[in-house]
C-alpha cells in the first residue's frame, strides 16, 4: 500500500516509510487543536495518541528517560500542592486538569518510549509528516470556512466571526501548532531538504498563524527565528570556537539591549497596548507573589490562582510555579537543561523548535496542548537517536561542504 501526502512518500514498511500504525499518532496530533469536535475532554485526537500511546507502555517495561522522570517528580509536586492547596486555598483548586497532566504525561512517556526504539531517521519521517498533515488539515479548513461554512461538524472555525480557530473553541490550540510546524519546516529548510518547498510550507504556516490575530504566536515566531539566526551565526565556526562565538554573541547582544534599552522599552509597551488582553495579562502576571506566598515549596495544586483566585495566570511558567512550587520549577528546570543538551549536541537546527514553543508558553496555555508535547517529544527522541549512535546531524551548506 502506498501513500502520498506533499513531498512525502510511503509505501508503509519501516526503511522506506511510515508504518500504518503510526499514522494513528501523526493524525491524531494533526487533529489536537480541534477541540469543537471533543466530548467533555476527550475527543479524536486524544483517543487516537492514547490508542498510539498505549501500544507502548502496556508492558509496564518503561525506561527511566528524562521525561518519564520529569513528569513523575512533576506529579508527585502537583499531588501535594493540591493537598496544601485544598487546605489553604480551596476555592482556587481546580482537580479536573490534573486529569488533563496524567493524559499528558502518559503521551509524552508513550511518545518517549515509543519513538525511541526508531532510528533518528524514521522519526524525522513522522515529525514531517505530522507538520505536512496538520498544516494540511489547517489550510482545508480555512478554505472551507471561507466558502462552505464557519463550522465543520458542529467544530467552530472562527472565533466571534474575527479570529480563525481552525476547530478549536478558541484560536490559540491552532497558534501553537502553527508555530511548532513552522519550525518544523524551516528545520528541513535549513538543511537544504526541499529547500523552497519547506520554505513555502513554512509561509503557509505563518500565513495560518496571521489569522488567529495571536500576538503570543507571533511574539514565539520572532523569538524563534531570532533564536534561528543566533545559533547558526554561533555553529558558521568549528565545535571548539562555538561557545567563544556564542559568547561574543550574548556580550553584543547585551550591550545593544543596554544602548536602545529605551526604545526597546518602548516597544514592548506599546506592542502589549496594542493587544486587547496585554495590559489585564500584565496585573495577572504581577499577582504571582502572593500565590506563591500560600504555598512556596509545593504550590497550590492545578487551578485558578491569580488574582487572588480569580483568573488563571495565562503563563505556563507562572503556572508552574503556582501550582507546584519551588520543587516544580526545579523539576522543570532540570528537564529543560537535560533537553537543551541533548538537542544543541545533536542539531543545532532543531533548537528554533524548542525555542518557540517554550517562548509561547511564556503568554499562554502551550504546556496544556497536546500538540505542545507532540512537538517538543519529537525533538527530543530525534536528538537523542542522533547522539545514542555517536552521529551529530551533517547536512550540506549551499557551497557543498558539510557542517555539524
């Protein structure tokens, strides 16, 4: 059986292609930020990654990775916050979403385990795939909202008629698929892998990401391609002259924040006032001191903590530190450092992935999406295919030598 989709092509065995079981995650995250279509919380996309998911841990046979690891310290945090948060914050105690962190761990653990028997470069096929697929989902879907109608299976495709949200309740679950595929794409592009085919892929994303008016999603693509040009002037040298050159770098960096820090200022002020919501985020944001002061070690559990429990602080990291404490943050912390690692020694190009979706989560939900996990496991098991079998990732620069 052969399929196609795009520049892709499979025949459905291991060394040429996807394996038709396979297709039950890459679809199943493809469909994630459609959330009209769900019932309560579950919905296609998380019955197809749970059916994916539980191929892969029935045995009980797991391997202590890093984020097996995480995700159990980071529960354990979660657990006994909402045991302090029942005693000392009741009404700000939200139970339901720790449902929503044991769905998510048990994908991101299944994707972990699972992905990391394959080869790096049968990954690199799925992690492409699913970016062609979702993208390709998103792009009927805005056809169709334009010409057919506003919902599809009851799924709304618009937000108040203003903000596309591609099935979702609102636009935000599409942003952050937008932006983690974009990415994606440029990845491939940077390594001349279908150059102007990723590059246009790419524009189609950001043109997705354009019409769900997300200011966070545009903040997280320009922190990415910033992040882009930083690491690829930084890897232009040899290994040994990288961290001088990333040194210099940040010292530049730093010293230009110091001279326009005004105007930089400035800038930021007048681009949050621009966002309807900015200003109401940042009196959120600055109410983390005293949820942090109920509960400083483990936190106050999964909830609605800001504003004295009024609103949630629309900040995955402040969210973090709310809701487990400081334990969480060390948690999470060293999970990040482990990643980090792990990814800059096997591909540098990989490391854009990250950056964006770490920057989204700093003005939104994105650690709460399923797609979050989707993106940011397949970055993960890549590199440390790469780096379990000694190989960083060669690819060929226009002039035709290789650089790794």
């Amino acid at each position: 059986m052969k399929v196609k989709l795009g520049p892709l092509h499979f025949d459905g065995s291991n060394k040429k292609g996807i394996r038709l079981f396979d297709w039950l995650l890459i679809i199943g995250l493809s469909l994630a930020p459609m959330t009209g279509l769900r019932i309560w919380k579950v919905g296609p996309a998380e019955l197809l990654c749970l059916l994916w998911g539980l191929k892969h841990i029935a045995g009980l046979k797991l391997k202590l990775t890093s984020t097996f690891r995480f995700f159990a310290a980071f529960l354990i945090a979660l657990a006994i916050g909402s045991v302090i948060g029942f005693v000392v914050a009741r009404n700000e105690l939200r139970l339901t979403d720790f449902l929503t962190w044991i769905f998510l761990a048990l994908i991101a653990v299944s994707m972990h385990e699972g992905l990391g028997k394959n080869t790096p470069e049968y990954n690199e096929k799925l992690f492409y795939a699913f970016a062609c697929t979702a993208l390709l989902v998103q792009v009927f879907l805005y056809v169709y909202s334009l010409y057919v109608s506003k919902e599809f299976f009851g799924a709304p495709l618009w937000y108040h008629d203003v903000r596309y949200s591609g099935g979702a309740e609102n636009p935000h679950q599409v942003a952050v698929m937008a932006t983690g595929v974009l990415f994606v794409f440029l990845h491939r592009a940077l390594r001349y892998e279908r150059f102007l085919v990723n590059l246009a892929f790419a524009g189609a994303a950001m043109f997705i990401l354009l019409q769900t008016t997300s200011s966070t999603g545009i903040m997280a693509v320009a922190v990415g391609a910033a992040s882009l040009v930083y690491f690829r002037i930084a890897t232009i040298s040899s290994k040994r002259m990288r961290f001088p050159y990333m040194l210099l770098l940040t010292i530049a960096i730093g010293l230009i924040t110091v001279v326009f820090y005004e105007k930089i200022k400035t800038f930021i002020i007048e681009w949050i006032r621009d966002d309807a919501n900015g200003e109401g985020r940042i009196e959120i944001f600055s109410s983390i001191g005293t949820a942090f002061l109920k509960s400083p070690f483990f936190g106050l559990g999964p909830g609605v903590h800001g504003i004295d429990g009024t609103i949630e602080f629309h900040n995955a990291y402040l969210e973090i530190i709310a809701a487990t404490g400081i334990v969480g943050v060390i948690v999470f912390t060293l999970y990040t450092v482990r990643i980090v690692k792990d990814i800059w020694h096997a591909d540098w190009t990989l490391m854009p992935i990250l950056v964006s979706v770490y920057a989204y989560s700093a003005s939104g939900f994105a650690m709460r999406r399923l797609v979050y996990w989707g993106v940011l496991l397949f970055a993960v098991v890549i590199a440390e295919g790469r780096n379990r079998e000694g190989e960083s990732c060669t690819y060929l620069l226009p002039s035709g030598r290789t650089d790794r």
